[in-house]
C-alpha cells in the first residue's frame, strides 16, 4: 500500500528516471534508510556534546532510552539488559516506521511484508542463537516437552510452534498497519478537504505505538524464555 504521490519518488526524479523508478518500485527500502539516517543524526546531535545539564533533545533521549531500559529489566531480569541494544532498536525503528505512514506523502516501512517478515527473521533467529549459547546441546529439552513418553510429539508441536511466530510477527504488524494507512489514504481521498481524515489519525498515532510495543514485548518475551533452563 502506498500514496498516490510519495515526496521522495518526487526528490528522486531529479536524478533520473532511473532513481524514482527504484523509490517506487521499494519504497520501503528507502524509507527504512529515511529513517535510520534520522534516527543517527539525531543521536548525533543529542550526544554531540553531553553533560551533566542535558540540553533538551540530550534530555529526551536520556528519558527514552532510560524508560525502555528499565522497561525491559522488568520483563527479562538483569540478564535481559544485554539484549537492550536490540530490543531497543527494534521498538524505535517499528514506531518510527509507522508513524511515518501518517505523513501525507510519505510511505510507512512497515505495511510492507519484506520489512516486517525482515524484523520477524531477525528476531526468531536471535532467539534460538541465544538459547543455543546459553544452554548448548541442551537447548533441545525447550521443545521436548516434561514427559519423556511424549517427547517425539512435543518435539513437532514446539518446532511448529516456533516456526509459527515467523508468521504471526510478521503478519501482526503488517496487516495492522496497512489497514490503518489504507483507511487514512482513503478518507484522504474522498473527504480530506473537510479533515475526515483527522480522527483516524490520531488513532493511528496509539496503535502506531501500540503495535510497536507488542512486537518489542515479544521479542523480550521470546529472548527471555530462551535463556532459563527447560522444565
């Protein structure tokens, strides 16, 4: 899903018809580097020149970073804070890319199936790297079930299962943020001079946030139970 004019397809024309073609053609590709360039400018600049009196964006990244952090060791334990680097990203990059959606113009990353299945992988692999590093050859008893007699079909359901979270992250986030962009382009489109528009988006601003922190709470959630021991 896309707008009918993304500002960028526009910026790219000027370098060719080669350049707005490949804007077009993977928007969400150059809006997740859009962002991440943003995001690194802005950490840039915050942390440019720190001191004990923060200035006002120092301030407000000191209050993300420290509330998300400290998010996280009350999920996951001290063990979890490691992982915050991760988790962290992952929760900045999701909301900031479907905030963006709401941006006339502009393009959301995340109503694109590549981007979510892309952060799906990433997280499902950093899981079971985890419980591998952690436990060793052990790590086999997480999908082998308490009962010896029934390990063969534990070992299935577990593997499914697992297998199952690829999907369900990569849907989850997908579909609820195309839906939302695809209702505000709609209204947009067939009323937007009278700021129909206006109230989804204020809603898209909560679930924007809220499906940001789902899938950072499952990554926690995920990591976590990687790393205790097998019951």
């Amino acid at each position: 899903m896309e707008h009918p004019i993304m500002l960028l397809v526009l910026v790219a024309g000027f370098f060719g018809e080669g350049a707005a073609a490949f804007v077009h053609h993977y928007p969400h590709l150059v809006y997740s580097w859009l962002i991440m360039i943003v995001l690194i400018v802005l950490a840039r600049l915050a942390t440019a020149k720190i001191s004990l009196v923060p200035g006002r964006l120092q301030n407000f990244f000191e209050y993300v970073i420290e509330s998300l952090e400290n998010f996280q060791i009350s999920v996951m334990g001290e063990g979890g804070r490691a992982f915050f680097p991760f988790v962290g990203a992952i929760f900045i990059f999701v909301l900031c890319s479907n905030l963006q959606g709401l941006i006339p113009g502009s393009f959301a990353p995340t109503s694109n199936l590549n981007t979510t299945a892309s952060l799906a992988v990433l997280i499902f692999l950093l899981t079971h790297i985890v419980g591998i590093r952690k436990h060793g050859f052990r790590y086999i008893k997480h999908f082998m079930g308490p009962l010896p007699l029934l390990a063969p079909l534990m070992l299935v359901i577990e593997i499914i299962s697992h297998l199952s979270r690829l999907v369900s992250l990569s849907l989850r986030l997908f579909g609820n943020v195309m839906g939302e962009d695809l209702v505000v382009l709609i209204l947009f489109t067939l009323a937007g001079v009278y700021f129909a528009p206006l109230p989804m988006m204020f809603l898209g601003l909560l679930t924007g946030f809220l499906q940001a922190f789902i899938i950072t709470l499952l990554s926690m959630i995920y990591i976590s139970d990687a790393m205790h021991e097998a019951h």
